[in-house]
C-alpha cells in the first residue's frame, strides 16, 4: 500500500495543498485558495498605508478547502485513498502573528473586536513598527548584544517582538485582552490537532528562532529583565508566551477527530510542528551542506545549513542564524532580498509603454524577449535593487531604488535587463558576506516563481555569481517541504522517513541547470565593482564621501508631505 | 506708410520666417519649412551613431519658401505690401559649419563629393569630434590657457575646430578641397547679399566668439602658431578663413538682385550679418541687463548680458564670454543644459504606458495634470538632468541620467514631475555660478516651445530659483530677434531702429509671470542640497569619495559591447 503525505503551505494572498507520493516524489493532487478579504486577503488602512493585515478565518477556510479538494482530485484519478495520507505538514509565512485568548480564539472573533484592525494577523509585510524595532535594536545594542548577533545586527519591524510592542503602544485594549501571541504557522498546526489551549501549542523554532530571538543558548525567549527594559508589559506576556520551541520534524500530534471527520482523514495522520514557509521551500528544493537555496519570488529568500558543530560566527547583515531551524543538527541560515519580482511588477505595470504589449503576461514576454538579445553592459544602465529598502545586507528600510546611465535612447527593456541584474548584483553581495565568513558552497539551487518562467533572470544569475545554477524540480517547493516534514514527523515506522536527507533523496531533483558564460562573467565582475560602489556610498554611512543620507532624506520629506 | 522686417530663423529641423510690423511688434505672417533630406532634415550614418549632417540645399530651399509663403500670406491679409519690407534678419543654429570653395559652392554639390557626408553641413548636435576637442582643450590649457577662459574653460566636440580638425582626419580630401569652412548663419546672409566670394562674407562675432574661440583681445581667431600645434594644415586653413568678424546688428549688404527679383521684394533691402539662433531668441525675449533668458526646448540656452566695461572674470563651466556677441557694447554671456525637452520627450515616448493615453500629446497632457496635483517633494524622488551629458557647468559629455528613490508604488507622473524637477535644479546649478561670480540678476525671461506649452515646468522653475519667470510675448523669439536686427542694421532713416534697446521697446513683452510660491521653494531649497550632492559626487571627480568614475565606465563598457 503506497502512503502519501499531504503538504499545506499559507503564501501572502493564497494557501496550497499538495498531496505526495512518499515511493518516489510523484506530486499526485495540488489545491489553491485565494484568501478572500481584503485586497487579496490583505486588509490596508488608508490612515496607515504601512499597515497590512489578514482576518485569521481566511486561513482556517482556505486549509478545509485545500485539503478537500486535494483529496477529491487524487480520489478521482484512481490509485489513491484517503486513508493512505499518514501524515500532514504546514508552513506559513514568518513573522505574521496575531493576538489570541487563551483557548486559542483569534481576537478579531471577539464581538468587541470584530473589525478592529490591531485584533487580526499582523501579515510579515506589515510596516508600521519601524519604531519599536529602533527602540529593541538600540536597547539590545546596549543590553544584550548577543541576540543581534543571531539577527544580523538589528532587530527588524517585520519581527514578532516589533509588532506586538507596536500593538502595545497603538491599542493597549487589545493588548491588555489578548492572552497571547502567536504565529499563524504555529497556530495552524494547533488547529488541525485541536489544541485549545494557548500554552499547550508547540511553536516552532523555525519562526521563534528567526524571528523572536528564541535561542537555546539564553535559556529561549529574551529573557524577562531585558523584556522589561523595552516594557515591563512584555516581562508579563512572557510567561503566556512558551518556555521551549520544537524543530519542524518533530509531531505536533495527530489530527483531531474534529478536523478527521471533516475532512475524510484517519485520525492517525501525524501533523508536524509548523514551519517558516522559506524553510519548508528550502527543504523541497534539496538544500544540503554545500547548497545555497535561493527562493526567487516577489522577494528572496537565501538560506544555507551549517553542520551544528562547527563554530558560526556573528554575520552582520545576515538576518538568521539558528541551530535546528531548518534541518536537524545544522545552523539554519538566513538572508533575503526585499524585493526583486515586485521591482520588476512594479516596473512592467507602471514604466512598460503599449508598445510591449497590452497586458502584464506581454509585457513581461516582450520585456525579456528583448532583454535577452543584449549583451551584458550593452545597456549602459546600472541600478540598485532597493525600492523595497534592503534586507540584506545592509537591513535597513529608509532606502529607495536607484538607476543610472539613462540616455535619450534608453528602452524599457534596458531597463527591464538592468533591473533583473541589480538583484543579481543585491544577491551577489548576500553571497560575498557569507563567504567573507567562511561559509562557502559549491551549488545554488533555486526555485519560487521568477526562478521557473524567467530563463533570462537564472541565466543573468549565473553570470553574475559565476556558479551554476539548478533549477528545482517541483514548483512547489514550499508545499513539498511541509509534506517532507510531515512524512519525517510520521517517522519511518508509518511509512515516512527516518530523517529529511532521506526524504529529499527520494522527493526532490533538480529540473535543469544554467551554468555560466565566462565573457559574461568577466563583464559582470566589472559592473559588479561598480554597483558595490554605488552600494556603500548610498547604504552605508561609514563610507568616505557616503550619499547615505540622501535616499533618507528624500523618504523623510516625502513622508511629510504626504502627512500634510 | 509702414515698415516691416523679416526675420528668418534656421533651426535644426526646420526653418521658420516672420514678418513683423516695425510700428508696434505686430506680427503679421509666418510660415514653416521642414527640411525634406534625411530623417527630419538630418543625414546619419549607422557607421557612426555620432555623425549629424545636413544638405546645405534645404537651407537655400527652405529660405525661399518661408520668404515666399509669408510674403504672400502677409499681402493676402491686406494692409501689407512687399515694397515696405526694409531688412531680413538671419539667425541660424550655430556650430553648424560646411566646407565651401572659393566661390562658395558647398563642397557637396560638387560631383566628387556628392553623397559624402563630410561634404555637408557638421550639423551642432553631431558629437563625432570628441578626441578633437580633447586634444585642442590639452594644448589650449598648456599653450594658450586664455582661451579657455572664454569657453568656460575646455572647448567642445560640438565646436569650429573640432569639427575641422576631425574632417581633416577622417577625410583629409575634404578638407584639402575645402577652400574655407563656413558657419550656416554666416552662409545665408551671403547667400542672399549675391557674395561669392568666401573671402568677403561678413562672419558674424555671435558664432565665432562663441564658437571658433575669435575674440579682438588677441586680434580675431587663434594664432597661426597655435593652431599649427593642433595640425599645421590648419595653420595654413586660418589665412582662408577670415580676419574680422561683424556684430550681427551691422549690414551684411543689400538683397542681390536675383534673390530680390525671385522673392519680388525691393532690391534696398538691408540684410544684416547673421547671428546664432540662441542670440535672436534672446533678443527676441527682451535680454537686457538684469535679465537672464531662458530658451528651453529640448535642451536650453541660458543667456545674459552683461556691461562691456565691467570687468568679467573666467567663468568656469559657463560656455561662452564674448564682448558684442549678442549686443552691441556689452559682453554675451551663454551657458546651457544638453537636455530638457528631450528627457521628457524620452520619458513619455519609452517609459510611460499606456494608462496615460495613446498619442505622445496625450501622455504628456495627463501626466502633466497628474503631476500637477503634487507637491514638492512628494514624489520621494530625485533625478539628474544629464541623459545628454552636462554643458554647463561640468561641460561633460561622458555622463549619463540618474533617478533615486523609486519605491514600489512610483508612478509614472511622478517621475516626469522629479524629471522636470531636476532640469529646474539644473538650471539652479548655471545660475548658482553666475552668482558666484558676480553675475546677478533680477529676473528671469523663458521662451521656446516648454515655456509656451508646459505652466508646470514654468512654476517649478519658479519654485525651484525663488524668482518671477516671465513668459515672452512673442511664440516666435527667434524670428523676431532675426527681425530685430535686420531693422537695426537697417536703421532709423530707412524705417528701422537706432539700437536693439529701442526695437526692444517697440516689438518684445512680457506673455505672463509665474511667481515663486514660498512653501514650495523652501522644499525645493532642501532638495537642491540633495541634487548638489548628486551633482558634485556623481560630476565632479575632485569631490571626496567622487562617484564620477561610474558613469563613464558604464559608457565606456557600453560602447565596447555595442561595437562588438
């Protein structure tokens, strides 16, 4: 009897379902569902346009959905039984965390919070704690130095800590009634395993690790007098918050006889602790010592594992540094870039002329279609890849997006090219500060969106990295990742794995490969010299002559103004 | 009985004639020629993307036909005869020069150079020259160092000499053929006066003070000795150039007897010595002291006048410091931006979609009133005006554009309006160096085709310097310059004028003034000081932590890859 595992991953807009074979990979039925709120399931505030939130009940309606219909089209194909699944894994994105009782009702689902923004899920992208995460750096800069070294040297806005002080500052109600906090992908786990208690739930160290300074190191969360010092009622929620995080691989529990009848599963499906979405997707793309996986998507995501018993010392830059986070017995490591495919949205809606085609799919078609006839620095154009600001390496959100060398004859897909190569460039820069640490690799493997319809932009990748780049097998990743856990969590004697190097040698390849092209390399490594000075004059204020406070000042003004 | 003037106006794609009554201004007919050669009157070549040439034969065609055309549309309105014409002014664009014979036969209406580019006119804008003016700026800064004090202290690819010296190289039988080079301007006045002989055609100081580096400091142009150090044939070319050069309000001669019978006009028309078109539009506009005029169109002309017995230090970056170039009894003083229109024009015709409108009108019209509802600053963005390199004053052709500050959210209005932004601090920059070095001035006159037609480029500049920007009455500056000085070089006893200042009076005015708003000029004074950040780092290579190596190594790459 064949045994499948069923993967869930919770994107920004959608959820999916994705049902594997655990004999040999073959991906038998996928689901998707679009979260219904909002604008894409993100709900905005036009007197805070930094605020991005989501109603909890998306989450919940979408994972029925997606398993239901998942299951009902493997059904349908033949060959397969429900009651063949032992086992379901779940990720989410990081950093999307939201107030809740103690028996685990959302807050939003409070009468008396019914529609208030603050008792929702604070997405990742949600912008509006930028002070708080100012007030947590300089204070840990100060107190606690050595949780900035597992966080790259700052404590984001995005991070748990910045968002629930932010909460605590704009809307002490629900502050005050919330018992906890919680990150959706722990939540969702606890959920399908029908834990009704707050203190109950496993949290992983996926996103504790990542993003709550959670480290075994300091006995887990930041510890109470430091709490304290950024607001004695973080010291409280302490102690409502957990003692200890689990790794990903380890069993949440079984599915509830709630959730199994619902869904037409036995009860004996083992659910994993939940896991960061960018972990999971790492682990669906093969990553192993040696690795880099780059998830390419609106954002980027680059993580490497390091064997646990080699010493990591502080990256600056880098915004993780964990141990067991991602795989078992390794430092999971963490880096990013805050935009790449939305610079490129951002430019085919907004800068692309009719020329190019009508729609966004012809834009970009045509956009690429000619970019891919010029040569590297044909275009005389160079351009930084920070309208997002930048993650890392340089972790700060106050910068903006730059181009230069326009002429009159400058095209939209010159610009088009130039852009792709600025976020080749941002991600070079990610790839020297490792090695500048001593964690080399030999391979990247990518994969994510941009990376499986966008041959110009791997191929520009592996120009400007001078490593070949593979192409992941599955295009979900993520999904594939949850189910890997799931089926490591069942553990072998179900019929899923002993650890996750098992899994992935059965489950997961590589799709094709680019490798470099040497004359292009040689160009890129000049253009390279070039964008890292236009880098360190515009990112840091260290540098001699550094433009570092222009971009500052213009996002200051502009901020003005548009409070006036 | 009346008098009338005619003023004809050479610019680069077309030409233009006006006739206006000398009693009070009134412009009583126009017409336009648009040369028929090549791509909108200009001959390139895809051997060298630099080459700009023209036939000299569309000028001679196109003169006849506004001459005719206006003529006759003047008689048909009544009140109007062409017995009462007593002068034709000239201008035309300036570093626009072609070799000739001894007779004056361009060299491209003989048999043997038929069809060859370099027998044609150099139009301005063609920047094949560049290693020549290099080398005359070399020797000129060690041999004759006050020269370049009059050209803002380097001399152009765009120039007299360049040019020359650059036919000589790449066609040495050209130039062995060449009796003498001639600048347009100087070519029509003798075209229509019957001269031919080159050796009596009345240059104009206008052209040749600016332009061949001919000032009556060191008796007319460069000396032998000099120029025999660039290439000794040029030595030996000066003896066939000419030894003095006319101011353009004195009389080139009478209307020759042919062209007075073809044109049925009567043959005592006073045709005066040519001058350049910026210094008609000037004159058009109502120079005079305390008045800086702005022509802007694609790119701009900024020009003073400034007392003839005052003293005038070396300006450097600005252009051109010539006494009696534009009038009579004061130094001309000519700086200017490479692009303004034309970044625009690029921007909306391959950068903005479709979402604007269809047709380039159009685009420009909403994103005009798009813009229009910002405020200062609001935009978040900042641009450098140098997609055409830097006239002044960096006087630098190797530079390229820039934009900072794009986010996710930037819109296509708002980088027009940041564009239009940068041009104004541009402008900012030429008027900043006047100042600097004692050229005040009270206010600001604009005229060409921008002012008339975009009010908010007209109030950002207003924002931008903190003065009144006047419109001039006249849409036809140029023209009417032309006009103005046929009439003075016709004089009071023919119908004429005693002085420019007195035509001034009678035939020029003010359109309508826009007046800096306070608040908006103190954002702008911020972002000037960001701009000159920019601008002195990306510009200037004596700058601490100078980026001035960037832009021209991206051109320098992208020229390599395109000869490839």
């Amino acid at each position: 009897m064949k045994k499948y595992s069923l993967g869930l991953d919770f994107g920004t807009n959608s959820c999916r379902a994705l049902i594997v074979d655990l004999s040999g990979g073959n991906e038998v039925a996928s689901s998707v569902f679009k979260y219904p709120s909002g604008n894409d399931g993100v709900l905005t505030s036009t007197m805070d346009p930094l605020i991005a939130r989501q109603m909890p009940q998306d989450y919940v309606d979408g994972l029925e959905h997606v398993i239901k219909q998942s299951l009902e089209i493997a059904s349908g194909k033949g060959g397969f039984n429900p009651s063949e699944v032992v086992s379901i894994g779940v990720d989410a994105t990081s950093s999307s965390i939201m107030p809740v009782s103690e028996a685990m009702t959302p807050l939003c689902l409070l009468p008396e919070f019914k529609n208030n923004l603050n008792a929702m899920v604070w997405l990742w992208k949600d912008h509006s704690s930028t002070e708080e995460s100012e007030k947590i750096t300089a204070l840990a800069k100060e107190y606690r130095p050595e949780y900035l070294q597992k966080t790259g040297g700052a404590y984001s806005a995005e991070w748990f800590w910045s968002k629930i002080l932010h909460c605590l500052n704009v809307d002490p109600e629900v502050f005050r009634h919330a018992f906890s906090f919680i990150e959706i992908a722990d939540y969702l786990p606890a959920v399908l395993t029908g834990v009704n208690d707050v203190r109950k739930v496993k949290r992983c160290i996926s996103a504790a690790g990542h993003k709550a300074i959670y480290n075994r190191q300091w006995g887990g969360l930041p510890d109470e007098k430091f709490l304290d010092l950024i607001h004695p009622d973080l010291a409280l929620l302490r102690q409502r918050l957990y003692e200890k995080a689990y790794m990903s691989v380890e069993p949440a529990g079984f599915l509830s006889e709630h959730w199994a009848l619902r869904l037409g599963l036995p009860k004996d499906v083992v659910v994993s602790v939940g896991s960061v979405d960018a972990h999971a997707g790492a682990i669906g793309a093969g990553i192993e010592p040696g690795r880099l996986v780059k998830i390419i998507g609106t954002s980027t995501c680059d993580m490497m594992i390091w064997p646990g018993d080699k010493e990591v010392n502080y990256l600056p830059g880098i915004s993780g540094v964990v141990p067991d986070s991602i795989v078992p017995g390794y430092y999971g490591i963490e880096a990013g870039q805050a935009a790449v495919g939305d610079i490129l949205l951002w430019f085919v809606k907004e800068l692309t002329p009719l020329s190019y085609g009508k729609s966004i799919q012809d834009k970009f078609n045509n956009l690429t279609a000619e970019a891919s006839q010029l040569q590297p620095g044909e275009t005389g154009l160079l351009a930084l890849d920070w309208n997002n600001g930048n993650r890392s390496v340089l972790m700060d959100p106050m910068l903006g997006g730059l181009l230069i060398g326009q002429s009159l004859y400058s095209r939209a897909h010159e610009v088009y090219r130039a852009l792709i190569e600025a976020t080749a460039f941002g991600a070079q820069i990610i790839i020297n500060r490792l090695k500048e640490n001593g964690l080399e690799f030999q391979e990247i493997i990518a994969c994510g969106g941009l990376a499986i319809n966008n041959p110009l932009l791997m191929q520009i990748y592996a120009d400007v990295t001078g490593k070949t780049i593979h192409l992941a097998k599955s295009e979900q990743t993520g999904a594939l990742g949850a189910a890997i856990l799931g089926a490591v969590a069942a553990g072998k004697e179900r019929g899923g794995f002993r650890d996750i190097s098992e899994a992935q040698k059965k489950l997961t390849g590589i799709e094709r490969s680019y490798a470099p092209i040497a004359d292009n390399s040689l160009t890129y490594n000049q253009l390279y010299l070039l964008y890292r000075q236009l880098h360190d004059s515009f990112g840091d204020a260290k540098w001699q002559g550094s433009l570092s406070e222009v971009m500052k000042a213009l996002i200051r003004i502009r901020e003005d103004k548009r409070k006036n």
